[in-house]
C-alpha cells in the first residue's frame, strides 16, 4: 500500500495536455512573481504562491518542484537580478516539494483544510526561517534580530490573508480544471 501511494506521488505522464498546463502554471508563476509589492527592507507581497498550490495539487510533489526552479531562475533572468542565488532556487525547489506532497490528490473540503496546512508551513518554514537564513547568511538582510523579527511579522501578517485565499480558491481551479479536461477525481 506504501508503495503504491509513493508511486503515485513520484509519478507523471508526459502528456501535451499537462506540459502545457505546467507552462501555463510557470508563466502565472512568473507574471504573479514579476508583480511583487515591495514594502520596506525584506518586505514582499505577492501572489506567485497560487501557481504552485495549483501545480501541487495537480500534478503533485516533483512538477511542482521543478516549475517553482524554473520559475525561480526564470524570474531571476527576466528582471535582471544577477545571477540566481542556488541557495533560494534549493528553498523554491522545497516549497514545491511541500505543496505537491500536502495537496496532490485532495479534492474538496479536504484540499482547502491542507492548503491551509500548506500556506501556514510554507510562511514559517520556507520564508520565515530558511528564506530569512539564506538572505542573511549571502548579506542581503542584515543578520540582526530586528530583521528576522521583521521577516517573523511579514509572515505573521501575510499567513492568514493567504491562507483564506488559497482555501477558497484552490478548490474551485481544480474543479475548473477537471471540468475542463473532463477528469473524473477518484
């Protein structure tokens, strides 16, 4: 039984249906990225996370892993930022890692109840703490504990507002998304 669900979470068909849905999902990504709202040092609002949870509960732990590298690169590339920092693209690669694992397969109820999980594990573990680590550690946050504790806050304050996002319309994408490709979920 382990093993089959193990499979199942390892497990993609390359098909032109889900290649191009995945593209799709990585220029969302990247367009929601691109539209950042900056607020002070360390401070970014923006809505990106979407693409992956769709991505996540889709497609599951692995596309989800590679589209938010791509995305990482990409976006990195297209706004001129210098060269990728291979410690976040490794975070950007966990972060998608974590939302296929909590949400491939989860319909329903239970899929806005796990991206809640998700969204609330991606902002204290991703962002607060090993985003914040890595922006300290290569010198573009100070390492003081006013920065972390202002890295603690943004996450504080984005956490709820996301996570209801999230929970209310992650469920309705992918009943779109069945509808449309005319996937009858298990």
């Amino acid at each position: 039984m382990a093993e089959k669900t193990i499979k199942r979470f390892f497990h993609f068909k390359f098909t032109i249906q889900n290649l191009v849905t995945l593209g799709m999902l990585l220029a969302t990504f990247i367009v929601l990225d691109y539209l950042t709202i900056k607020v002070g040092e360390g401070f970014k609002f923006n809505l990106s996370f979407i693409a992956v949870a769709i991505s996540g509960a889709l497609y599951g732990p692995l596309p989800t892993a590679l589209l938010c590298v791509c995305g990482d690169l990409f976006g990195v590339i297209l706004t001129g930022g210098g060269a990728p920092i291979w410690q976040l693209t490794v975070t950007a690669a966990l972060t998608g890692l974590l939302y296929g694992f909590l949400l491939f397969g989860r319909e329903g109820k239970n899929l806005s109840v796990f991206a809640v999980i998700a969204r609330i594990a991606d902002s204290i573990i991703i962002t607060a703490l090993l985003n914040t680590g890595v922006l300290m550690w290569v010198g573009f946050l100070s390492p003081t504990l006013p920065a972390f504790l202002s890295r603690l806050a943004k996450a504080a304050v984005e956490m709820p507002i996301y996570s209801v996002l999230l929970a209310f319309v992650l469920p309705q994408i992918v009943i779109l998304h069945h509808k449309i490709y005319n996937i009858n979920p298990k």
